[in-house]
C-alpha cells in the first residue's frame, strides 16, 4: 500500500494560528518552491503550504540539488507573508532549522542537529535542509518562501550517491517506518510555535536554541564570502543569526548565511 499525505489527515492534527491555514498536496512538481512560486503572484491564504510527493528539479541551498524517492519523504515550501529588516533575513532559516531540530527530536527522540546555517543532521548525517527565497513585489508585502525537504522513509539503498554530506533518512535512524502524516502536522505546529516567536522579535531566543543546537559552534573552519575565505574558529551566532568568527589575527567577523558559505 502506498504511503500518501492527505491534507484532511495533517489537517485533523493542527492547532496552528497561520502555518497550515491552506494545505495543497502536488502529486509531482518540478519543486514546491516552483509551484510556490506562482502561488505567490495570487490571492493566498497567509501560511498556506505546498507539498510534493515527487519533485523532478528539487533545489538546496547553493545551487545544489536536492532528491528524495516519492512516498517516501516531506517536500515543502510555506508561503509566508512578513516583513523583517534585511539584516535579519538568516533568522528565518535559522527558525525553521530550530523548528525541524526540535521536532524530530520531541516525536522520534533522535539527536537531531544544526550545521550553520541550513542543514539538519543525525550523528553526522544530513537528514533535511531548508531553503529560504523571498519574493518581492512593488507595493506588496515580501513574501517568504521556506522549502523544507527532510527524508523520511528512506531506505539505504534509495539514498543519493555522492553527496556534499552522507545522507541518511529518519527511518533508518529510528529504525521503525514513521507516519508522515503525523510527522507532518508535528513539524507544522512546532514552525507556527516558532514563527510566533520570531514575529515577536525574540530573537535572541531563537538564536540562543539555535547554538545549543548546532555543531559548527567552536568549529575551526573557512567560510567563502564576497570571493575571499576567512579561516578562524566559530565562537557564536549573533542576534541576526550571523556566523561569528574569530579570525587568527584575533579579528571577530560576522558571516550572514545568504551570501556566506562554509568551504567543505
């Protein structure tokens, strides 16, 4: 029997004020943040979200690719109306990445973790990202659109080959077949949670869960930014979810996630 998101079931587990206010549910798409997209040149209900059972163009951060077998993972993008200044447009990543962490950790009790500022890991493997593009257009509120993809019933054998970072799903982890469904209407209560905290202007209690969370803290390592690499050790995340780095002449520079990325 094939293991189908069904808007009614994710919808029957809701309690959320904006995120889930509309579910779609694409069979196949060339990538939700595609159909997203042209959602957002219309009428839209606030926290309206997309999702795909198969993308045939599924993107990551960076230009990278992003795959996952259908049926057997979440691909979605949230249409979120909202307005922040631009200094802090790496917190939104930064709270979605906190809101995955924390659900996986709190339905499936896995050890869940942050590599700044986008990927979601388990014991060194990459189990989702989040991708984060704004759409803007004169006169009109910007509008967000956050991609999540996040493998959840893969099997070894299905995993991509050579990639950026071993892949792993929450299945394997968690040895046992988990209910998407379910999984689902958990990931989107725990983003509107978040999503109110960030619309409140918490962010320091984003940030402060977001470090606790993440593995690149006291990291020795080299971020690209502007065309020039920088090598020193992480020591912090700033109030607007920069990468702060003590450079080896004892310089502390802060890296934004949009145009800053970690040299593998």
């Amino acid at each position: 029997m094939i293991d189908r998101l069904s808007p009614e079931e994710i919808a029957r587990n809701l309690k959320t004020k904006i995120i889930g206010s509309t579910i779609h549910i694409h069979e196949q798409t060339t990538s939700t943040m595609d159909s997203a997209k042209k959602l957002a040149r219309t009428g839209f209900k606030n926290g309206t979200v997309i999702f795909a059972e198969e993308q045939t163009h599924g993107r990551g951060r960076s230009g990278h690719s992003w795959s996952c077998q259908k049926y057997k993972g979440l691909l979605l993008t949230i249409l979120l109306k909202h307005t922040i200044q631009p200094d802090y447009l790496c917190l939104i990543t930064g709270t979605i990445s906190v809101s995955i962490t924390e659900t996986i950790r709190e339905t499936l009790k896995l050890p869940a973790e942050i590599k700044w500022p986008n990927d979601i890991l388990i014991y060194g493997k990459k189990v989702g990202g989040v991708l984060v593009a704004l759409e803007k257009e004169p006169k009109k509120q910007p509008v967000f659109l956050i991609g999540i993809g996040i493998n959840i019933n893969t099997r070894e054998k299905e995993l991509p080959g050579q990639t950026r970072l071993p892949a792993t799903s929450l299945a394997i982890e968690k040895k046992e077949v988990i209910n998407r469904n379910l999984f689902a209407a958990a990931l989107l209560q725990d983003i509107d949670k978040w999503y109110f905290i960030l619309k409140n202007e918490h962010y320091r209690y984003i940030t402060e869960r977001w470090k606790e969370f993440c593995i690149t803290i006291g990291e020795k390592l080299t971020i690209t930014d502007g065309g020039k690499d920088y090598t020193g050790k992480v020591i912090d995340i700033s109030n607007n979810g920069g990468l702060m780095l003590r450079l080896k002449n004892g310089e502390i520079k802060t890296f934004r996630g949009g145009s800053a990325t970690i040299k593998s």
